[in-house]
C-alpha cells in the first residue's frame, strides 16, 4: 500500500496564478484532510470531506476550493494564490468507523508564491 | 477539545530515554490524549494514544496521571531518527464526521550523539 500519495512535492507559482493540488489515498478511509503548515508553526485545517460527495471548511478556508472526486481522492485548488498562502501543504485521511483517532498523512506539497 | 501545554524544546543523549511531558488540566472525561510526531519536512506520523491507563506500543509508552490532568510520552531508548516535534493531542474519540486534529507548537526533541 502506498498510504497517502501527494503531487507535486514542489510548486512556485506567482500571484495571481491557480493550481490544484492533488492527494490520494489506498485505504478505504472515509475522511480527508487538508492541512497547511506554516513556518515554526502547528498544523492548521483548511477543509475536511467526511465522505464521498461532502465537503465542510476548516479553520483557515479562504483562497481555497476542495473536489472529493471520488473515495480515493481529494483535491485543494487555489484559484488565485497569494503570497500568504506559501505554506506546506498536508493531506491526511483516516477511517471513521471505531474510536481509534489515527490520521494517515501524506509526504506534503511545498508551495511558494511569489 | 481541550488545550495541551508542552515544552517548546528538549534534548535527549542517544540510548537513554526521553520523557515528553504534555499538561491538559481542562480534560474531559470522554476525551483520549494523543501523540503524533513530525520528523523534519514530513507528514506527522501517530505514535501512541490513552484514555485512562499506561499504554505502550512498539514505539513508545504513554503514562497518564490518575487524575488525567497530565501525561508523558516516554521513548525508551532515543536514537537520532527519534529527533522531531513530538505533538500531544486531547479530543473526543469519534467515529463522527468532522474529527480533525488540533496541532500546537509541539515539543521539539533533539537527540544528540
């Protein structure tokens, strides 16, 4: 299994610029995370999607659009960056039946907007 | 979901173990504490969790206090891999909707040869 993949590992885009960020997991988990990190900072969430075709915002959702396209895969878009959203982006997913609370992360995309 | 104190930074001599405190004075009854960790430029990885009692995994122990209003994650014998910021986490155990994790600032451990 490969866990939680992420594309691209890099991007620098310039202000004004959009671009989608894409996550996918091989776990049959229901929930999906993003996550952005800023430096010296904790992790921040930016929208969630409990299932398949729902989608709910997080703690720090402006700028940013999500698409649960399917089970396996959840998408971030900026539709036109900005400087402040320079950040590491993470995407986790996790299994929702149980009481365990284990979150499955992905490798993260570094983006830079310049 | 209730507030966790950490130290911002603790070192550790490679071998001996590292004690990680975490301080939650306002726990709930039905909330668990966990430890995730992020190892330099990667996604924060799940170490161990507890509701009342001493639990230990094949990566740590987790000793929670009677009165559940601390706990300390103990790696027994620190390596170098071992350095990074090591998060306490409180919340609900939940198979619910939402169920994202706070992170804070965590508590940067720097194992050192």
């Amino acid at each position: 299994n490969a866990g939680v993949t992420q594309t691209p590992k890099f991007q620098v885009l310039k202000t004004g610029q959009s671009m989608t960020l894409q996550c996918a997991q091989d776990m049959n988990h229901n929930s999906m995370y993003w996550y952005r990190q800023d430096p010296g900072m904790g992790l921040r969430l930016i929208y969630y999607s409990a299932s398949e075709g729902t989608t709910d915002k997080g703690e720090v959702p402006n700028g940013y659009n999500v698409s649960r396209l399917n089970k396996r895969e959840f998408s971030l878009r900026l539709e036109s960056a900005a400087p402040s959203q320079t950040s590491v982006y993470f995407c986790a997913s996790r299994e929702t039946s149980g009481t365990l609370y284990e979150q499955y992360f992905g490798p993260g995309t570094r983006l830079t907007v310049t | 979901d209730a507030k966790t104190t950490q130290p911002p930074s603790m070192d550790c001599a490679e071998g001996r173990a590292a004690n990680l405190p975490c301080n939650h004075s306002t726990i709930s009854g039905n909330e668990y504490v966990y430890w995730y960790r992020q190892i330099h430029s990667q996604g924060p990885q799940y170490i161990i969790h507890g509701l009342k009692n001493n639990e230990t995994n094949e990566m740590a122990s987790l000793i929670i206090t009677e009165d559940r209003k601390s706990s300390t994650l103990i790696l027994p014998h620190a390596t170098l891999r071992d350095t990074a910021v090591y998060y306490c986490i409180v919340r609900v155990a939940t198979g619910g909707s939402q169920g994202n994790l706070i992170f804070g600032k965590g508590t940067k451990l720097s194992v050192k040869p």
